[in-house]
C-alpha cells in the first residue's frame, strides 16, 4: 500500500499553476508589444523572471525588479550618454571596460538601497541598455523604452499572479 501512495506523490505534475500563469503573462507582454509596435523581448523575460508560486513571493520579486529596473537604467543612461560626450568608440575593449567598471556603482547602489536581491536585474537591464543601444541618436528614448518595456513585464506578471 505504502509503494502505491509513494508513486502517487512522486508522479511529476504536467502542467502547474506557475506554468499556466507564466504562458499567459508572456502572451500578454506580447500583445502589449504588438499594440505598441515595439519589440517584445524586455517585458516577456521580466514576466518570466518575475513569475513565482504565490502572489506574495511574486510581490516580492516584483519590487525587487522594479527598483533593480530603475538604478539599472539610470545608470545605463548616464553611461551612454557619457560615452557619447567622451567619443568612445562603441564595441572595443576601451567600451567594454567602461561598460565593466560601471557595475561597480551599479552593485554598490543596490547594496546601499539594501536591495542585494535587484542586483541582478540592475545589472542586465543596464546591459540590455548599453550594449543593444548601439550607437542609437537618442539614448534617453532608447533606455526609457527599456525600462518601460521591462515595468510592463514585472506588471503583467503581478497581475496575472494576483488574479489567478
């Protein structure tokens, strides 16, 4: 009797609530992505990442995204704009350095605001902004419609997690 209960509890769960809202997240950054007529890359992986069992763990990972999302993309502002001023040449090893060096303030801002967990998230979307801009004319444009692109995700993903 006890081998068949044992089965029971192990048999792997095809389909769980955590999966099913994290499809329906993605498809909704998508449709936002359609009706804006932008990319959809930056708001479907913030709904992946943000996407948790409950919707308080979800809340959590969201705050934390939201703030990592915002120094993330102040920094990833103040460095383009710097690299402009200076004239480095984009995608060489001087850019690369600066690009490096900058998440030193980035990680210390994080652990300063005690916000260890959006270390991460700062730093990918400071990447995302920096290294994907590409030399755009308007980099204020470029890294506001990263951060906005990353909110919705982080939104999308709260919402979902809330209502289901």
């Amino acid at each position: 009797m006890q081998s068949i209960e044992n089965k029971k509890d192990r048999r792997i769960k095809f389909l769980g609530m955590r999966v099913i809202k994290t499809v329906i997240a993605v498809y909704i950054c998508f449709l936002i992505s359609f009706i804006k007529k932008s990319l959809p890359f930056y708001s479907v992986i913030a709904a992946i990442l943000c996407m948790q069992n409950d919707s308080k763990n979800s809340w959590q990972a969201g705050k934390s995204r939201i703030i990592g999302t915002l120094i993330g993309g102040v920094y990833g502002f103040i460095a383009i704009i710097l690299i402009s001023f200076f004239k480095i040449e984009l995608f060489n090893y001087i850019h690369y350095l600066v690009l490096s060096l900058f998440l030193i303030p980035i990680i210390y801002s994080n652990v300063y605001l005690k916000v260890p967990n959006s270390t991460y998230i700062s730093c990918v979307v400071f990447l995302s902004i920096t290294v994907s801009h590409g030399g755009d004319m308007a980099p204020m444009y470029f890294a506001l419609n990263r951060v906005i692109d990353t909110l919705i995700g982080i939104g999308v993903s709260l919402v979902i997690n809330k209502v289901l």
